[in-house]
C-alpha cells in the first residue's frame, strides 16, 4: 500500500477513509487494465474468425473507421504477419 499523502496524517480520524479511497483507485486501474486486455482479446479472435471493422464498430456502437483506428495495431493481418496456428487456436479456446 501506497503511503498516507503528507497533508493527512496518519492519525487524523479521515485517513481509513482516504486510504480506502486511494485503494479502491488502484483497483478500478487495475480493472481497466484487465477489461482492456480482454477486449483487445476479443478483438483479435473476432477478427481470426473473419469479422469486418465494421461488425466489430457496432459491437461496441462506434463507427468502423473507430474500430479499425483503435485496434489496428493488434490485428495481424493489418502488421502482415502471418498468423501463428497455435496461437489462433488459443484464441479461440477463450
């Protein structure tokens, strides 16, 4: 756990509360962190399977050029890699 700031002390009658509250920031980034990570997931096995930018966009009630924007980086077949099987298998498996 993160220290007290310096303008509460350790003893003042808020600082439980201000420590839980500073927790619970670092665990709502660490759920960010995870929910994006099983988007792009989600992302990249849709597209394995054929999905357009344009089904993914109204998946998530963005526009496709949206979608194509923010995933690109993600998608194999935008880089010109060739898709590793396993890891396509993978993928899927989830």
């Amino acid at each position: 756990m993160a220290p007290l700031p310096i303008r509460v002390r350790p003893t003042s009658p808020i600082a439980p509360k201000l420590q839980a509250a500073l927790t619970d920031i670092t665990r709502g980034q660490d759920a960010l962190e995870e929910a994006h990570l099983e988007l792009v997931n989600s992302v990249k096995r849709a597209r394995a399977l054929g999905a357009s930018w344009g089904q993914i966009g109204n998946s998530l009630d963005i526009s496709q050029q949206a979608a194509h924007q923010r995933f690109r980086h993600d998608d194999p077949a935008i880089l010109g890699r060739q898709v590793n099987t396993a890891a396509f298998w993978s993928l899927l498996a989830h």
